[in-house]
C-alpha cells in the first residue's frame, strides 16, 4: 500500500539568524558570493529512504529526536515533498501529527474542532459531535482555545483527529501532553482505529506502547535507516546504539 523509493528530503537553513537586515544589506553588496555561502547551509534530514509496506503492517518509526521520524511521518502524509525520489501510496491516508500547530488561539475549542475535523477528515456532523463529548471538555469547549492548558488542547486534538479510520494511518508521538486518565481512554480509541485501518505508521519513544501497537520496526539514524524488521530484533540493534560510550561515561 506504501512504496517509498531513494528518498531525500532536506532543508535550507542560515547559519546567522540574529544578523541585522542592515548587516545581510551590506554584507551582500561586499561579496554577494561570499555572503550568500556563509548565510545558508543544508539540513539534509532524509538520505536514500527506500520501504515497502502492505496491509496489514504496523510499524514502529524509532530513533533518536532529529533522526528524521517525523520528517518521513510529513512526506507520507503529503506536507512535504522531497527533493529526491518517490511516494507512491494506495489508498486514503489520515495524520495525527500535532494538529496543535494549525490552530487558530483566539477561536473557541467548538470552532477549532470543525478545522480539524475539515482538514483531517469528510466527517459527518454527528461525528464531530461524537468527537467533541470525548473530549470530555464541557463548557470549555465554548472559551477560546488561547486558554487552554496543554492537556486540555492534546484531549480535543486527538479526539477529533481520531474520529476516523483510514487505509494509511499515520501517528507521531499521539500521547505526548495528555494526562494519564486521557492516555488510558484514548489508547482504546486508538487501538480501535488501528484495527480498522490498513497501514499503520506509529512513533512513540515508549517501548511499551509500540509492543502493544506494532508488528514491525524500522530503526532511523541520521537520516538512514538502519534496521526494517521484527521488534526484538530491531529494539535489540537500537538499545545497543543507545549505551553510552567508555567515552560519555563520567565518574561521579
């Protein structure tokens, strides 16, 4: 259902941020060359990902913060597109990838919700209201979502954003936020909905959680993957990576 071929993603980045207009301004007329080199470099995130995944498959997307999970989670899902090689993808795809960051903090959690539900999902009217008493947030769903704490904006996210199933499912680190009473409800919601779907790409640091979501792992490194396959045996290669060194090692 998912095929993805030598895939590159990077980003361009300058190294000098803080940098005044008037400073870019003439360091620009000075030696155009010169100040456009050392402004900018490339963050190459993604290097040669090649994987194939059929139905039926739930795998666990691990590795170290930077290793490229969710970079590979966002081109999947079509928010990016790379700068080498191909995603071909058979089937509906639906992201629970922090919703958080395209809502707007001065309309209500009631008026958000309907973004999401827009944007996530062809919903029903009925189903938004379903996702809106899982949430279990009241009348707060009637306040502005400025006010909200941060558990209170991960319970109506993921309640909307998980109302339905889909061919290709996509979760990035879905519990991050909540509380635990939330985590414990919303796990069921979500297990649910990995049983209806297809393909099932899941990051998660927890262990624990993949072992109880996932069939298969595939273990990134800088951008590489390094190991595609059973659970022990990719936990196995990536527990061993993670020992620190003789070198990190600090006598107290």
């Amino acid at each position: 259902m998912v095929v993805i071929d030598n895939l590159h993603v990077a980003f361009n980045l300058l190294l000098n941020p803080d940098e005044t207009l008037r400073g870019q301004f003439v360091g620009l007329l000075k030696n155009p060359y010169q100040h456009l080199v050392r402004n900018k470099d490339v963050l190459h995130v993604l290097k040669g990902v090649s994987l194939k995944a059929r139905r039926g498959d739930r795998i666990a997307l691990i590795g170290k913060n930077g290793a490229g999970k969710t970079t590979l989670c966002r081109c999947i899902a079509g928010i990016y597109g790379p700068k080498k090689g191909s995603i071909q993808i058979n089937g509906s795809i639906k992201a629970i990838l922090d919703p958080r960051s395209i809502l707007y903090p001065e309309l209500t959690g009631r008026e958000n919700a309907r973004i999401v539900m827009s944007l996530f999902h062809d919903g029903s009217e009925s189903q938004l209201q379903e996702a809106l008493e899982f949430s279990e947030l009241g009348r707060f769903l009637d306040v502005p979502f400025r006010t909200y704490s941060s558990g209170m904006q991960t319970r109506l996210c993921l309640s909307v954003a998980s109302c339905q199933s889909a061919d290709v499912f996509l979760l990035d680190e879905v519990f991050d936020g909540a509380d635990q009473s939330f985590q414990q409800k919303m796990s069921k919601r979500i297990m649910n909905l990995i049983e209806r779907s297809g393909v099932v790409f899941f990051v998660s640091h927890s262990e624990e959680q993949i072992r109880r979501v996932c069939n298969r792992a595939i273990y990134l490194k800088d951008g590489h993957i390094v190991a595609d396959g059973n659970l022990d045996e990719v936990f196995a290669l990536y527990n061993r990576d993670s020992l620190p060194t003789e070198g990190q090692i600090q006598s107290p």
